[in-house]
C-alpha cells in the first residue's frame, strides 16, 4: 500500500491527447519529437520490458521546416492558451486539483512540448513560461475551493529574469510547480535553494514524469518534492504486470519518506484505475478521470462512485482518523500567521496565532493538548506534547517526522512510523489536509492498540 505521499532542454510534457488518440501514445511521439534536431541522438523510449535505442534523425528529415512561428506566437498576447486537467484524489473520488495545460491555437498542428522545445533553441522559452506562470497564477485566484493547481515550469528557466519576475513577489499558495525528472538537475545551478525559496513563497513542489527514466531516485533525493507524478509508461497496463506494480510501490514507498503524495497520471483504463487504487495511490489523473477543458470540469458521478466502491473494498481496516486526538495550534517563533484570514482550507482562526485550538474557540483550549507548531504558511514544523516519553511529567518538543491524510488506513501508517530512524519512531504522527495543513495528531500508542485489535 502506499496511500500517503503527499505535487534541460528536454522540455516537460505541456498537454495531452487530442481527441482519437491516446494520451500515452502522444506524450510519448510528442517527446521524441520536441527534442530531435537534424543530426541529432535521440533517445527513444520503448515500451515497458525493453531497454532504450538510440537512433539518429537524418538531417534531410524537415525538422527545421517545419518549426513553429514564434514570433508569431509571442507577438499575440493570447498564446498560449490554459486548458484545466483534472486530479483527482483516488480514495475519496474528488477532485484534488488540476494541471494547467498550454496549448497554441495558432499553431493547432504542434504539439505544446515541440513548441516549447524550439523556443528553448532560440532562447525565448523564458518568455513562454513566464507567460504560462503568469496565466496559472490568475487561474488560480479562481479555483474551487480545497484544490491546487499545478503547472509545468523548465527548471533551469526558474532563476531566469523574465521567469523570477513572475514569482520573486507573488503569493503561490495552492500552487504546484512541475519539474521534469528528464532534466539533468546536476547542471541546474541553485535548484535546490530555488526550491526552498519557492516553498517559503507558498509552492509546492512537484517531479514529472518519475519512471521515464533511470536517475529518478537520485534527482527524487535532491529535490525531496512535495508530489511525485508516476509516469504513463508505469500506469499503462498497471493491472497486469508485476514489475510496474513492483515499481509503482518502489515510487511510492521512496516518496511516502519524504512525506510526499504520488500522482498517477495517464489512467485511461478501469483496471488500472482499480489496481491503483488498491495499491493506494492517492491521487490519479487521465482521460478516464476528466479531459482537458478551459473551465473547471466536475468529476463525472459514475467515475466518483467507481472511485469510492474500489477505496472501500480495498481499504478494509480503520483509517486512520478515528485515533486522531484533537490539539492546539501555534505558529510558534513566526510571530504571525501570513495566511489569509478568509483561507477556507485553513482550519486556524486568527486567534490561533496565539495557541487556540485548531478550529476551535479560545475559550476551548485544553492546556495539557499537545501543540503543534506551524510555520507563517500553516505547514507543521513541530510538536510540543505536555508529557515526556512513557508519560513522563516533562514537556517536550520534537520536530514533525510523519505525516498522514485522515482517511489512511492503519496498518498503512503504522508500516511507515516503523521505518522511521530510531529516535523518532515512537512519535506522534501529524494528520493534515490535503494541502498539509494540520488536523490534528495520532499517539503510536493508540496505533499500536489498535493493530493488536485488527490481529484478534
């Protein structure tokens, strides 16, 4: 099970399958393309089961020709267009947010990454992520309420002018910026104190396509995202193959340390719907969940049930929320909190700045609750508990070493706690929402208990 993880001149991948195609087929045709120059090496990934070929794309093919217009793309301030592509949360059958999507109407005949990837040649694909960014961010401002919105982004473009004037300033709560594993992120000068800085401004942190290639788990390392997006090759036929199950759980299991969540994007099939979902992966995304649409599109009824009836065939223990014990909130050394007053995934009130309870009124506070400390944007940093280790009368505060959505199955939660390292194994462990902000805590023991029930 995996359940709780918590979002070059390769290009990411910038859209989906046209209508009549299928989305695997063209992300893969779509990528070899947007990389291939007369002359070139390219690299092409076959199917799952066989390795990579290398084959060299004779200088007589046209690549050139047919190149897109950029600067008829960048003198019209409407390109490129955003379309919204739905993600949708595997064990609830909601949708958990979107991904924006670019798309060229002037140029309806290349694909979005082929695009990117000229631009990125004539060193103008700083203008075009910032122009992506810059529509992402007001999109934004209109989602639904309890979602995030993620956006492919070229990480060595991040530290650009033209890029870092988009973010240097901006608010980027519920925002989901997508790094490429494609890219070498050894040659990405400053990625990870970009990342950091990125974070401090509200974003989270994403790694696309993870299993395309054979550097995920190192470049996973160093980026320490706060999503993980399989890629279609491990999601295509997931139902009926043992090392993509294997490899999914790997993935999973990787991320589930880094307290990150997995994306399966490409579902396009029932089966590998329901195999995802019994292998507990979180959050899903393709043609069977939702198509690219320039509105915000609601999870289809039919698909919602499907999605619940698998979670609870699949998740036959507790989850993990009926433990949960209720707690004070305080942002700690922060002075303040920075989160709107009116945030509605927020669970503090203004006045837990100053320790209320979560949600609760300042009359309500439990001196003996424990308290976890938050950061300016309302992520858990740390925990105070009002009693030492066996019950101890000494106050103590550790930092936050695992996190869990309330809905976790038990024995899910109590696999990972365990391989935690030694000194914080028996720690509390932090529930919190879908976009990290906490709910309350999990006592190890209380689970513990609990699993000595299931085993009777």
């Amino acid at each position: 099970m995996i359940t709780r993880q918590r979002a070059s001149a390769c290009p990411p991948v910038r859209g989906r399958a046209e209508p009549g195609q299928t989305s695997g087929s063209v992300e893969r045709a779509a990528g070899r393309e947007a990389t291939a120059t007369a002359g070139t090496p390219v690299i092409d990934h076959a199917p799952a089961g066989s390795g990579p070929s290398t084959s060299v794309v004779p200088a007589d093919r046209g690549y050139e020709a047919d190149l897109p217009d950029l600067d008829r793309i960048l003198a019209d301030p409407a390109e490129p267009a955003l379309y919204f592509q739905p993600i949708v949360d595997l064990q609830r059958g909601v949708i958990a947010g979107y991904e924006a999507l670019a798309r060229f109407h002037t140029h309806p005949t290349h694909s979005p990454d082929r695009v990117f990837a000229a631009a990125d040649r004539r060193g103008l694909a700083a203008e075009l992520e910032a122009r992506v960014l810059t529509a992402a961010l007001a999109a934004r401002d209109r989602l639904p309420d309890r979602c995030f919105l993620a956006v492919n982004v070229l990480p060595h473009l991040l530290d650009s002018a033209a890029v870092t004037a988009v973010w240097r300033d901006a608010d980027l709560r519920q925002v989901v910026l997508e790094l490429n594993e494609a890219v070498d992120l050894d040659n990405t000068v400053g990625l990870t104190a970009i990342a950091s800085e990125l974070r401090n401004r509200g974003a989270f942190i994403a790694m696309d396509d993870v299993g395309s290639g054979y550097a995920g788990l190192r470049q996973l390392a160093r980026v320490r995202p706060d999503f993980v997006k399989l890629d279609r090759s491990l999601v295509e036929n997931v139902d009926d193959d043992q090392v993509k199950i294997a490899l999914t759980e790997l993935v999973g299991s990787f991320a589930s340390r880094l307290n990150g969540w997995v994306i399966a994007e490409g579902v396009e099939r029932v089966d590998e719907l329901a195999m995802l979902v019994g292998l507990g992966v979180p959050l899903g995304q393709g043609f069977l969940l939702g198509r690219p649409a320039r509105s915000w599109q609601q999870l289809d009824p039919t698909v919602a049930r499907r999605i619940r009836q698998l979670s609870e065939r699949s998740n036959r223990a507790a989850s993990v929320e009926s433990l949960m014990e209720r707690v004070n909130v305080s942002v700690g050394d922060s002075g303040h909190c920075a989160m709107s007053p009116d945030c509605p995934s927020c669970p503090m009130r203004p006045s837990a700045a100053h320790g209320t309870a979560a949600g609760d009124p300042a009359e309500d506070q439990v001196a003996d609750r424990a308290t976890i400390i938050v950061s300016n944007r309302c992520r858990p940093v740390a925990l105070h508990l009002a009693a030492g280790p066996g019950g101890g009368a000494d106050p103590r505060r550790v930092p936050t070493t695992l996190f869990a959505r309330p809905e976790e199955p038990v024995t899910e939660v109590a696999r990972r706690a365990m391989t935690r390292a030694r000194a914080s194994r028996f720690d509390p462990v932090i529930i919190v929402t879908e976009m990290g902000r906490p709910l309350g805590l999990v006592r190890m023991e209380r689970l513990m208990l609990r699993l000595a029930e299931m085993s009777t």
